[in-house]
C-alpha cells in the first residue's frame, strides 16, 4: 500500500507551500480583488520563477510531465491562500488542449499558457451557433473571463480556440461575490473559431480537471480555515479561558477536522484514480468535488461563526475563504448533480 | 502516491479468497452470513479452530506463534476476503486483535507460551475487562481491586459492558492494585480465567433484543501472580498500547461488511421503488461516497510510515465510521418504511437492516463515544487545552 505522498511529491507540496503562503498574502489578493482579480506579480512568478503552472502537462510540451496528483498539491496550496490567480483557466484549458487540440494548437498555445504570458479561460454553453468554424452564442459564468487572453470554448458539436482580441468577440465582467475569481460573460458574433481535432475529449478532460481543481482548493481553502481558527482559539481569552477550552468550541473544530480528512482521501484519491486511468475515476471525481465542495463551506461559514464578531468584518480574510468555497459549491456541477451521478452509477436513472 | 495493490498481493488476495468461499460452500455453509457476534457460538469456536488448522486464523503473527508474519498489506487483504465471502465476524476477535498483540509487545516468554497457543489455535477464546459502571469513558476510574495473596492474585469488583463473556474462557481485566490510589495510576493488567467460582457472567439485553454484552462480578476471583502482563502499576500503559491495536488491519474488512450492508440498502431501494426518490437517491449517493472515503482514509493511514507526527486519517476515523453507519441505518428504515419495523417470527429477532439501525446506535458509544473522540481530535489533534479535571 503506497497511497501517500513520495518524497518527490512532498517536496513538491513544500515548495507550492511555501510560495503561497509567502506571497499571495491578503494584502496583495485584496489589490486584485479591487481590479480584475488577478495578481499578474503573482501569476508570474508562479508560472517563470517557480515553474510549477506546467507541472502536469507533458515535457514535449514543456511542462513537467507529472500528474494530476502533483497538480493537485499546487491547486491545494493556492487554495489555502484564496490565490488571485487564474489557475482554473490554466487547468481547464491546457488539458482540453492537450486531449482534444491539433499539434498545431498544441504547439502554440500550451508553451505561452504555462509561461503565463497568455490567460486562458474555458467554458461550455448550450447557447452557441455553429456555422462551419463561425461561432455565434454567448457563455455566462466564465471564470476569469474578463482577464482572458485566450478562450477554449465548446459545446456538444465541438471545441475551438477563440482568441479575446478576434472580431466580434465582446467580453462583459460581472461584480462577483468571489472577488478573486470574479465572471464574465463571453458573447460572440460571427467569431471565427480555430476548431480542435476532438472538441468532446477536449471538454471532458477540461471538466474533469476544473473539478481536480476547484476541489483541491477546497480541500486547502478547508484546511486554512481550521489552522487559522485553532490559532484564534488558543490566543482569544473569554471567562477567564482560551475559548478553545470550551467543548462547545473545541467540538466544531473536531468535526471541521473529520471532515477535512475525508476530503483530503476524496481529492487525491480522485486525482491518483485519473492519473491511473482506474475505472473508478469518474466516482472519485464526482465524490472529490462534491464532497471537498461542501466541507470548505462549512468550515469557511464555522471560520466565521467561531471567531465571532471579527469574523464578519471586511477586514479579516474569513469572507475570502467563505466566497471561495460559496463560489466551488456553485460551479463545475452542484454536489446535488454531482451526487446524483453516483446515484445513476449505482441505482441507474430514476423511473 | 498509487492507488492499488501489487500483482503478488492480487495473487494473495485470490489464495484468500478460494479457501475461504470453498469453506462457506462446504463444511461451514451452515454459519455463512451471520451477522450477529452471538449465533451459533459452538459453530463459530469450531470455525475458529478450522482457520488455526490451516493458518488462517493470526496470519499477522510471528510464524513461531501460528501466525504467517503476513505483511500489513496482506492483513488487509485477507480481512477484506473474509468479509466479501460472507464469513461471520471472529468470535475470538478479542484474543486474535487484542489479548495476543498485547502479549506479544509486553508479555514475557513465559506467558507467551502459556497463552499464545491457545489463542492462535482458537481453543482460548477472550473477552476484555474494561469498563465498569463507574468508569466508561473516564476509564481511568477503575474501582476494581486486586490485592496479592499467597501468590495469587484476589480480585473484587465489577466490569461491564464485556462482549462475549459468555462464551468467553479468559478475560484480561484493568484492576487497581495500589490500595487508595486514583486516576491512571496504581493500575495493573491481569489474566484470569473465566471459568472458575469467583467470575459470574450476567447477560445485558440490548435494544436490538440480543444479549452479546455483559456485567462480569469479581468476588475473590484468583489468578496465578505470573498472570500479570507488565509490572505491577503498568496496566494504564498496557491498557493504552492495547487499545492502539484495535485501530489495526481489520477496519478494512470491517467495511466490507459496511459494503454488503449498503448493497443490502440499494437492492431494498431497488425493488420497493425508493430508488426512484431524488431525495433517497442522494442519500445513497453519500453513503456511497462516505463508505469510499472511509476505504481511502484506511488506505492513507496504513500507507502513512511516518509515526512522528500527528496521522489526521487514523484519529478521526473512529468517529468518522460511527457516525457513517448510524446513517446508514437510518437511511435503511426510510428505504424499507414502516414495513422495516415488522419482524417476521414471535420473536424479537431482527433481519439484517432493522437490526443494522437499532445496533448502529451503540457504534457511537462503544470503543469512545463521539464527544470523547471529539475531545482527542481537539486535544492531540489540534492542541486545544485539555478539558479540565473535577474532584469527585
């Protein structure tokens, strides 16, 4: 049984660690929260001095050729911090890239998304024309939208590469709960797409690596939650005691813990499932997003209750993790959808 | 970081898997699917002895004890094996996972080949004398009393909740041996033999109508001074170390159970129609989910070899099952719906669901109820003060 880190990967998640928690501080996130809820500082040097943004994205294509285990432990970490980053863009894109797109798309684009250079941002609609490569329809909700250099962009007949700056592309951000990762609207007229070779492979590795994603985040953003609020437990004096002397107070944090925990099984046994190509891959991710979704929002809206009147100010970061997981629960599928999922695998459809 | 098993260990797992479903086809059918801890006993110590005579029966053991020095894996394995085949759960699981680790770590060479024997050879079959009534989670509270006489050991009090018991032949009993001492020290740990004069067993019922636990009197009980596993005041240590292996190998066959109970769940689902409910079918969905994550949360703690620092998987995973399966009980009885709450003969005897939701409510209590885990989570887990001590 080896269903723990090797010491390759737990250095990996020491570096993502330590780079997060060193410099996406609250300080520099809240700046992007006020702009476009990217720290472009940020995102670069994560992207050129630490490397990591093509760490599960093959050497041929300059990446590093890990998994999507490794890429978890990276997400985890940015989570932790509510990163203002466009990483969920990164991954989307680049695995719908690499499993759906031509060479050629994959010569050009893959090297200039993980330099970070060129923002990708990726989204599916029901509501979009085709005519031949000639793409007329709009995309709501597309995360980073606004900030996006590059889209990958796709429906049931296909997937295509749109560029931001391509005639009758027109791109409407939203004030956004979730400041750090704020939505757009996407509207095209007429727009020529640069169609991949497999636009559904395309969505379903970029579905399934935005719930690797989001849940790993989850699971950092849930952790994050639990060691700030244990530290305000032992330093926070009422009666007399540090309030996490209380058992009131000391058993919610037990029960944030329990259910971190699982979410922590939850996201990597998902992402080593994909990365092993096992047949229960598609549970696992149904159960990672589902299950590390609703654990970071408990944990966020416990952040807040048990640190009381601080907690519901502007000022203090719980909202920044409270937003984060709000907006998780949200997208990439409801843990209702997700669930119900299960529930086909193993009951079949409803009558 | 990987997901599975190695090809030997596959191989291994079909060695398992053949002897055992050719033993619940054959001479042992008639056991096949219990699913209480009290049925049929006489057949389950025979079962007992079948695995010893073939070297199933401690497999994590030193081989010079009847054991196989299995590997951790390979325990895993064979405790997954022995639930998916339908085999009833070990009526000597106490002498198997408990008593006899607990022997090996702390007893000496003598006591090993008085007891380790028996054990391995299911002809001693034991039951744990902790709780009293005066002492269930605050355990460090133990009253009984064990003075030395003439060599022997007399020991006066009162256990409870002893599963077993009552086809037990040995229990290990905490006693307070240093005469107005308190808390965890002054205790000793000692062997003693059930069947003798100063032991009487009374059977508890429970709300599921079975009797599998009991209240155990001591009345001048005696047991040979060399009885003593440790010294004398080392029975908090022992009794800690001991309850370390009960967080072992079997948790993972332990939900293979967990899965035929849930399977048991989808096909009710499944022919009554609940299946069809949007609201049951979610609930099945988490229940699905919640059985993986525990099954990837015994993979993550058995494949953990740091034992420096605290292992978050191993110190919420008593509650976590707990509770997992105090839901599925419920879920069962909403799936079944009022018929559920009908048993089939004159007798209060119930079927696998509706005994699974009236047991299920003790699986929070026993082995640490849910507050106290709480409490460890909170105290060795996250470091918060410790919940102060009262006087009386």
């Amino acid at each position: 049984m080896e269903f723990a880190f090797t010491e390759e990967q737990q250095m990996i998640g020491e570096t993502a660690k330590a780079f997060f928690s060193e410099n996406a501080t609250s300080e520099r996130t809240r700046k992007a929260m006020a702009a476009d809820g990217v720290d472009r500082d940020l995102w670069t040097s994560f992207c050129t001095e630490l490397g990591l943004s093509g760490i599960a994205v093959p050497e041929a294509q300059g990446g590093a050729g890990l998994g999507q285990v490794e890429f978890a432990m990276v997400a985890e970490h940015a989570g932790a911090q509510v990163a203002a980053l466009p990483l969920l863009g990164l991954a989307m894109a680049s695995k719908a890239l690499l499993a759906g797109g031509t060479d050629a798309q994959k010569a050009k684009w893959l090297p200039e998304i993980i330099s970070g250079s060129t923002i990708a941002a990726c989204a599916g609609t029901d509501d979009l024309v085709v005519d031949g490569d000639t793409l007329t329809g709009s995309f709501t909700l597309v995360p980073h939208g606004g900030s996006a250099d590059v889209f990958v962009l796709g429906n049931v007949a296909g997937a295509w590469v749109v560029m931001r700056d391509a005639a009758g592309v027109s791109v409407t951000s939203h004030t956004t709960m979730d400041q750090t990762r704020p939505y757009a609207t996407i509207t095209l007229k007429g727009v020529a797409g640069d169609p991949l070779a497999d636009g559904a492979a395309a969505l379903q590795a970029a579905r399934e690596a935005g719930w690797i994603c989001v849940a790993a985040e989850a699971l950092g953003g849930a952790q994050e939650t639990l060691n700030r609020t244990v530290a305000y437990a032992k330093e926070r004096v009422q009666f007399g005691r540090p309030i996490g002397s209380f058992q009131a107070y000391k058993h919610r944090l037990a029960d944030m813990m329990i259910e971190i925990e699982q979410a922590r099984s939850a996201v990597y046994w998902a992402a080593c499932a994909v990365d092993e190509g096992a047949g229960d891959a598609q549970l696992a991710l149904h159960a990672a997003k589902s299950f590390a979704a609703d654990t970071y929002f408990k944990c966020a809206g416990d952040m807040i209750q048990l640190h009381g009147g601080i907690g519901f100010t502007w000022e203090h970061d719980a909202h920044l993790f409270f937003k984060r997981a709000r907006a998780i629960q949200s997208m990439l599928g409801h843990g209702n959808w997700h669930r119900e999922q299960v529930a086909t695998m193993i009951l079949g459809d409803a009558a | 970081m990987k997901l599975g098993f190695s090809a030997a260990e596959e191989d291994f797992r079909r060695e398992c898997a053949s002897w055992l479903n050719a033993q619940m086809a054959g001479e042992f059918k008639d056991i096949k699917g219990i699913s209480t801890l009290t049925e049929k006993a006489e057949r389950r110590k025979e079962w007992e002895q079948q695995l010893a005579a073939h070297k199933w029966s401690c497999i994590g053991w030193p081989e010079q004890w009847g054991g196989r020095n299995a590997t951790l894996a390979q325990q895993v394995i064979f405790a997954e094996e022995y639930a998916r085949a339908g085999v009833p759960g070990r009526v000597n699981h106490i002498g198997i996972e408990l008593a006899g680790p607990t022997i090996l770590a702390f007893g000496t060479d003598e006591q090993k080949k008085r007891f380790l024997p028996g054990i391995a050879a299911g002809q001693t079959i034991f039951c744990q004398g902790f709780s009293e009534p005066g002492a269930g989670s605050d355990l460090a509270s133990v009253r009984t009393k064990g003075r030395l006489e003439n060599g022997e050991w007399v020991v006066n009090g009162q256990k409870i909740w002893t599963s077993l018991a009552h086809i037990s032949d040995w229990i290990f009993v905490v006693t307070r041996t240093e005469e107005g001492s308190k808390g965890p020290k002054g205790l000793s740990f000692l062997m003693m033999d059930v069947k003798q004069p100063g032991v009487e067993i009374r059977g508890i019922k429970q709300i599921n109508g079975d009797a599998e636990f009991n209240e155990t009197f001591f009345t001048d009980a005696r047991c040979p001074e060399d009885s003593m596993i440790g010294a004398v005041g080392d029975g908090w240590k022992i009794a800690m170390g001991l309850l370390a292996f009960e967080r072992g190998v079997s948790t993972l066959g332990q939900q293979m159970g967990f899965r035929n109970e849930l399977n048991e769940i989808i096909a009710a689902a499944r022919a009554n129609g609940a299946a069809n409910d949007p609201l049951i079918r979610q609930r099945i969905a988490k229940a699905e989910i919640g059985l993986q994550l525990m099954r990837y949360g015994a993979m993550r703690m058995l494949s953990n070899t740091d034992h420096s620092k605290i292992d978050g998987a191993a110190l919420t995973y008593k509650i976590q099952w707990a509770s997992w399966r105090r839901s599925l009980g419920e879920l069962a009885m909403d799936v079944l719906g009022q018929g559920g709450e009908i048993a089939e003969g004159a007798d209060y005897e119930w079927d696998a669901l509706p005994n699974l939701f009236l047991f299920s409510r003790s699986d929070t209590i026993y082995g640490g109820t849910n507050q106290i885990q709480r409490n460890l989570i909170a105290e060795r887990g996250l470091g918060m003060p410790r919940e102060p001590r009262g006087d009386i």
